[in-house]
C-alpha cells in the first residue's frame, strides 16, 4: 500500500498534525510513524496565570510580555501590582506582575493519544505504527519509502516531527542543513503535600531576552501536584533524563559544532549557574524563594526531568524560533520550542495549510445521495 502522507514522529506536534490533516482530508490515508512504543515519550487542568516581576529592572520586559498579550487578544489579560499579586497568590512575593486568567494546562501525553485516536476514526486505512525507528529514506520517482528498524513503508508525502531528531531525520531526508539540534535538560522539583497550599495558578518569572530559557516556574499538574522548574542545562545525550547519561555520539555531535561554542561563550555566567542548580537542591529553592520566599527545603522533593530540543544556528543563535523548511515532498518541523505543545493544535493547523500548498491537496468533493 502507498500511503497518501507519512508524519514521521509520534510527539504532541505530529500526533497534532496529523489529527489536522486528517480531518481536513478524511479520504487521505496517513501513517504516524513514532521510533518509541508509546506517543510522546520524550519532549512532551484549568488554572490562570501569573507572570511575576520580583526586581525593578524587569519591569520594562514585563511591559513588553504585556503588550504582546494585548496584540494578540489574550482575553482578561491584566497588569497587576503588589497587593493585587499578593491576593491571587498569598504566597507569592513580586512588585509588579501580569494576569492571565484563561490560562489552563493539560494532560499532554492523554492529548496526544486522542488525536491520533480521532484521526484513525476518520479514514479506517490510516495507520500508526509504534516502535518503528526510522533509519533511512529512499527517493522513488513519484513517492518516498520509508526504511524502519522494522519494516517499510511507501508514502507520496512525507512530514517530518522528529524533535529531537530533527536535524538527522532531514540529513537522512538528504536536506542540506547547516544548524544542529542541541538538547538541553530541565529538573524539576515537585512541592511536597505541606507546602502544596503555597501555589494556587500558574506562576512564571519575568522572562528574560539575554538567556535562551524561560527560567523556573511554578505548574499545577492535571494530577495534583505542583511542578517547580525546569533549570537549562547542556545534555551529553539528547533523549537522556538523568544527570549522568552520556552518549559519545550525541556528544560528539554537539561538542564538534562551533553553534554550542557560541552559545556556551555568550552565556558563560547563566550555564555555569545553571549546572550549579542542577546538583544543588538549596541553590534550587534559592531561584524559587525569589516568587515564593516561604518555601524551605522541607516544601521541595526531586522530580521529573525533560530535553528540549534546540536548533542552534551556527553563530549560536537560539532566537530562530519556529522553523520549517521544505524539500522534495517532504515538510521538516525542525524546530518548534516551547510553547509548541501549548500550540500544537495551531501549528499542527499551519503545517496543514503549507501541506495544500506545497503538496498540492485537493479535497475530495462530496457525492450527494
């Protein structure tokens, strides 16, 4: 069988993708191929928000997150003062902040399980295939076949969602691409249950344009629990998420690329301090004292830990935001940061729209009993 369109990566963004493809051209049979055995293994409730200036020389990039949000009609955004921050959130100590109060998180990984669940309901032809690591591309004449570690797979379409595997995905694709991903590991901590009453919403920290991160926040998870993080730090292997996994080839990769040199140089006080965090639990809760000083090492426990995937221009660049490029018939999410799974529906939508163009979809006209 020769499939319409392949998404290749099972994350928030491909299931997305294809979930939108597939309801804009139900005729279309499409195959979501993921590596690992489960959607959303690796970079991927209802509360607002609270962006918090703690310091003055914040408050001139607060202003600018707030007239952002006025731009792009964030309903019920708010500016707010000291007494007013203190009211949403009694804990948390600030001298300016912004308030956002259709802000909401959700389960991520249970999001992208649905969508491709809908997606099959509309063509029972399509297909996802999980464990099926891709190692090659081959170029047909009028299609592409799709070389897995357990099997192949023809399509006439290809869209690419592979994170962090971005970069090697479009190599094997055979585009001529000169940046390189580089992963960056974030720790979490989680609040204990006697200090869970400290965190009501959402709260994140002014962001900051010198550093390439969004610093540590406070997120009140679907389940109940209350993450504190994520740090930044280098990762010596790209889907690794403990603080002592290595791989010579991630490595490698990404100490021989003069982009990480840039990007190490230009932030030399940020990562050092980052690294320090990183295995320092009181350095940690130090960072987060400074939106909520009542917290104490007691409140704190080891949690979680994520990669994001950063595609680092050679300079060492990291403001090369949302990133797409075209090649034969294939489409390349190379990079799509945080808040790609907050977004993932519209950029799923987006790269729908480029699929029409670039791919010449045409959808089916109905046969009218």
């Amino acid at each position: 069988m020769v499939f319409d369109i392949a998404v290749i990566g099972g994350g928030i963004v491909g299931a997305a993708t294809m979930y939108k493809l597939q309801k804009q051209y139900p005729e279309l049979n499409i195959i979501l191929i993921e590596k690992e055995n489960i959607l959303s293994d690796h970079q991927t409730g209802h509360c607002g928000k609270i962006v918090v200036a703690t310091d003055e020389s914040e408050l001139e990039n607060l202003e600018k997150v707030y007239q952002t949000g006025l731009k792009n009609e964030i309903e019920g955004i708010e500016k707010i003062d000291a007494k007013r921050i203190s009211e949403i959130e009694p804990s948390c100590v600030g001298i300016a902040g912004i308030w956002v109060p259709c802000t909401g998180i959700i389960d991520f990984r249970g999001a992208t399980a649905k969508m491709v669940e809908l997606a099959l309901k509309e063509n029972t032809a399509s297909e996802l295939k999980l464990g099926h690591e891709v190692t090659a591309i081959q170029k047909n004449a009028n299609s592409s076949t799709i070389i897995t570690s357990k099997g192949n797979f023809e399509a006439k379409y290809l869209v690419f969602c592979a994170g962090l595997q971005a970069d090697r995905m479009a190599k094997k694709d055979g585009v001529d691409l000169k940046e390189k991903v580089v992963g960056f590991r974030g720790d979490y901590y989680e609040l204990t249950e006697q200090a869970k009453h400290k965190i009501k919403n959402l709260i994140y920290p002014v962001p900051n344009p010198d550093f390439p991160f969004l610093g540590v926040h406070f997120t009140r998870m679907t389940d109940g629990e209350i993450e504190c993080g994520p740090n930044a730090v280098f990762t010596f292997k790209r889907e690794g998420y403990g603080k002592t996994d290595f791989s010579w080839r991630d490595t490698i990769d990404a100490l021989t690329y003069k982009g990480t040199w840039k990007l190490f140089f230009s932030n030399m006080k940020f990562g050092i301090d980052e690294y320090r965090r990183a295995f320092s639990k009181k350095l940690f809760l130090k960072t987060l004292q400074r939106m909520v000083p009542s917290l104490t090492m007691d409140d704190i426990k080891p949690g979680r830990a994520g990669v994001r995937a950063l595609l680092l221009r050679q300079d060492g660049d990291t403001r090369d935001d949302f990133r797409i490029e075209y090649h034969g018939n294939s489409i390349h999410v190379l990079n799509a940061p945080s808040p790609a799974a907050t977004a993932s529906l519209a950029i799923g939508g987006y790269i729908t729209k480029e699929a029409e163009k670039h791919f010449g979809l045409v959808k089916a006209e109905k046969v009218e009993n």
